[in-house]
C-alpha cells in the first residue's frame, strides 16, 4: 500500500520542485519506489519527475478534470512505495470559479486524495512570522491536513533556532532547514524550468540535491508523516478523445510541450503514435491519418524551422488530404510567420494565417474553456474543451475562421479562438480534457 504526500508552499519560487526532486530520489536511492505527480497544468515538472524516479508523471487537475479522471491517474500510484503529488503556485491558490471540481489549487488535490502537506518555506527576512504564515495555512481549510514543514534557504543556525521554536510553539513540526545552496538550484527559462531532456546532467543535480536534502531534512520523519493510500478504481476515467487512429506527433526541442496523461490516452483509446523531428527537417509519418504539433520553444528556432524546407512542404503536403493540428508553439509554426524576439521575421509553414511575434512580450496565462464553433482533430462542433494557455507572443493577424468560442476562468471571452482553414486547425491553449 502506498504512502501518500503533498508537497506544496505559501508561494511560488520557494523550492517545491527541488524538494520533490530530492525526496524522490532520496527514497529511491534507499530502493522505494516513488510515484510522482504535478498538481495543475504544468507540462515540465512531469519530466523532471520521471528523470528522478524512473516513472512516469502526470498531471491532475482539479479545475479541468473531474474526480473519475484524477482517481484514474493516480492509480498509477498503487504499486508504489510512497507517491508525491508536486503542488503548484501557494497551497491555496487557483482560479476565482469553480472548475469541475475545484480550482485548480493544490488544497483541492490534497483534501480529495487524503494526503497530508509538507510544506517549504522559505522564512528569508523573516524569523517567527513564519511561524504565523504555517498556521494560517495549516487552519485555512478544515480537509487539508498539514504533516510538517521544510525550511529553504536559511540564513544561519540562529536564524534556524528562531524560526524552529516559533513553528514548535504553534504545534507545526519541522523535518529540516536547507541552508542557501545554489549549487541545486535548476536553470530557469521563460516559461518556467528548462526541460529536463535539455538537460545533459539532470541525473548529476537530482542527486546533489537528493544529498543535500538527505544531509538536512529527516527523511524517514518525513516518511512517517505520509498517509496509507489505496487507490479508488476508476472505469473510463480518461475524458480525452483521440485526434485519429495513427498520430503523427512532432517531438524535439522545438516541440515538447504535450501533457502525458493525453498520450495515454490516445494509446489507452487504441491509437498509434509515431514522432518526427522538425528541427531535423522530418515530415510526418505517410501512413498517419492526423499530425499534431504540440507547444513548446518555436521561437527560439524559428530560423532553423524556416530553413527546413524539407519538413515545410512534407507538412503541406500532408494537410491537403488529412487534418493537421498545432497547440500554441505548434499553432504558431502553422501560421504565416513568427517574428522572433529580435525583431527577425521567419516564414512559417503558411497554412493558417496566423502571425505573431516575440518582438514585444506580453505574458498570456490562465485556464480556458473553448466551445468549438469548427470541428478539430477528435472533436466536433459543439465540444467543450478544458485547457491552459502560457506563452509570451502576440497576435499580429488572425484572419481565418475562429475555431472556438475561448473563455478564461472567470467567463471573459477572450481574442485567442483558434483558427481553422482547410486541414488545418490550432489553438492557444494546450488540451487537458473535455467536458462530457
């Protein structure tokens, strides 16, 4: 029977993946096997995940999946010795509304599983308010259960006393303090944590991490603190149609960005997937009946994309006869031209319309409810689709048909809808599940 936790924090930035990370190597290290998970909808922790445990991670969501559907992947758990659900923002933070069930924060993962939190704080410029911030957390909500905290980046061993006897008053137990320690901290990028898969020595930093967290945090305290967990069973949990029987998928540094809980999916509902490179001027698979690019870092090879005439014309070519798909990066490469953050325009593959550009950022975030006014890949008129949009272009020009109605979490309808022309189809936001 598994053992179950939340890692989570106040805030973001704290140091919850470096800490779910550590923990789970460092049990794996000792022979357990450790199942993680990403509460909310980011699609890198997952494979930094996986490159910890050797499993796979996914994703649940409280605000775009219903309950049958979390139960379904966490089940993946079962067989595991302890799982760890990675938590995302602060412990509480979501959405103004109400999604299918919940909003999306960390808390609503926590008290649907049972599973207690171990929070991180970072208690810098800060001694025994600390202290006050663990105990609103620990009674903000009577069905969240806080097991204890992980301190990060203490200052000294007085500023450690200080902050432990504060937590030890208000009844919080602390199972270490990390002292500041750059050395593990993780490269950023602008959309969040570079990939692990970018990544040459991910195995070398998971390990000194998982070392310098064995050397300061008291790891079977920490393992106690867990709760026995038998995962519910769930039929037909996954709310996810197939774009089509065989899916080209593009698959490189370009693009990355697809949540595993979808390639499950497709895989589950009997689909075949095969991958092709762009960056490697590939073209889809010929015997594929529907190509689909994921999201990820286009701009940052857009030149190389334009260059690839090969892959330009492969896809072309593929769309005059079979559905093509793009979400995000993917749709942007679909469009006309993608102008880079220098200022540089690069041709795109020109069958959308679509242009957009790098050259005056402005950051697009947040959860989207699309009502498909045109028909895409597995979906018809009419669905309701549940997603997340994160990216830094502009829209330059959308002329083509809308391909949905998109909202925001609140109900405000908003300019990225999508665009369908011929074949081709491509979204703003990346798909997590739909409602049925």
């Amino acid at each position: 029977m598994a053992a179950g936790l939340v890692i989570s924090a106040p805030a973001s930035g704290v140091g919850k993946t470096t800490l779910t990370l550590a923990l789970a190597r460092a049990w794996r290290n000792r022979g357990l096997k450790v199942q993680c998970f990403k509460s909310g909808p980011d699609y890198i922790d997952p494979a930094f995940h996986a490159a910890a445990t050797g499993r796979a991670s996914v994703n649940v969501d409280s605000w775009a999946m219903n309950r049958a559907t979390i139960a379904h992947l966490v089940s993946r758990g079962a067989d595991a010795d302890v799982a760890l659900a990675e938590g995302s923002m602060g412990l509480y933070d979501g959405v103004a509304t109400r999604g299918v069930c919940g909003t999306g924060a960390t808390a609503d993962v926590a008290e649907m599983l049972g599973w207690p939190v171990v929070l991180v704080m970072d208690p810098s410029g800060q001694a025994q308010t600390a202290a006050a911030i663990g105990a609103g957390l620990r009674d903000y909500r009577a069905g969240v259960r806080l097991a204890g905290v992980v301190l990060n980046r203490v200052a000294s061993p007085r500023h450690e006393d200080l902050v432990r006897r504060a937590l030890n008053d208000a009844g919080i137990e602390v199972f270490g303090a990390l002292p500041r320690h750059a050395e593990i901290s993780l490269p950023k990028r602008h959309l969040g944590l570079v990939q692990a898969e970018e990544q040459a020595e991910i195995g070398k930093l998971i390990d000194e991490a998982a070392h310098f967290v064995a050397e300061h945090v008291d790891l079977d305290a920490v393992l106690r603190s867990a709760t026995s967990w038998s995962p519910q069973q769930a039929v037909n949990g996954l709310n996810v149609t197939p774009p089509g029987q065989r899916i080209a998928l593009a698959r490189d540094a370009a693009f990355s960005f697809v949540y595993p809980h979808m390639l499950e999916a497709w895989r589950v509902a009997g689909a075949e997937i095969s991958t092709f490179s762009p960056l490697a001027d590939e073209t889809p698979d010929a015997s594929a009946d529907v190509c689909w690019l994921p999201g990820g870092y286009p701009e940052l090879h857009a030149g190389r994309i334009a260059a690839n005439a090969r892959f330009r014309s492969g896809l072309c070519a593929f769309a005059e006869t079979r559905p093509v798909h793009g979400e995000c990066g993917g749709y942007m490469v679909l469009g006309t031209a993608l102008t880079d953050a220098d200022g540089i325009r690069h041709e795109m593959t020109g069958l959308l319309g679509l242009e957009t550009s790098f050259a005056k950022r402005r950051m697009h975030l947040g959860y989207r409810l699309a009502a498909l006014a045109a028909p895409m890949p597995g979906h018809q008129v009419g669905a309701r689709l549940r997603g997340h949009e994160f990216h830094y272009s502009t829209i330059l020009a959308q002329p083509d048909t809308p391909l949905a109605v998109v909202q925001d979490a609140t109900g405000a309808v908003i300019a990225e809808t999508g665009s369908r022309r011929g074949q081709a189809t491509g979204t703003f936001f990346h798909l997590i599940a739909e409602d049925r």
